[in-house]
C-alpha cells in the first residue's frame, strides 16, 4: 500500500479535520506508535493499516 493510499483512507475514516491531529498524537496499541511515527520508523503501510483497522472501527469495504 502506498502511503497516499494509507492517507486517503485514514481521512474516510477519521475525517480529514482530525486526521492530521490524530496521525500525530494517537497511539496504536498494535505497533505501540502513532501513525506517523510508524511511518518514520519505516513500519509497513499495510502494517499501519492494519493497526488503524484493529483499533477503530472501520467499514468493511475499506479493509
């Protein structure tokens, strides 16, 4: 997954006016990091992905 794709769905997910908050200050008790902190440790998109899936709940069709 590229990481446009990754942002793209975060913001259908989270909304694009908490999203940019969100990436930065939630951490995701899977990868024990925030989004963009995964991201900077070089952790796998769809990693993050799946880490964002298991903590909120996201629509089927987006999985």
């Amino acid at each position: 997954m590229r990481l446009s794709d990754l942002s793209e769905r975060l913001e259908l997910v989270i909304g694009s006016q908490y999203c940019d908050s969100w990436r930065k200050d939630m951490v995701l008790p899977d990868l024990g990091l925030s989004v963009d902190g995964a991201v900077s440790a070089g952790v796998e998109t769809s990693a993050i992905w799946r880490a964002v899936c298991n903590f909120v709940e996201v629509p089927a069709t987006l999985l």
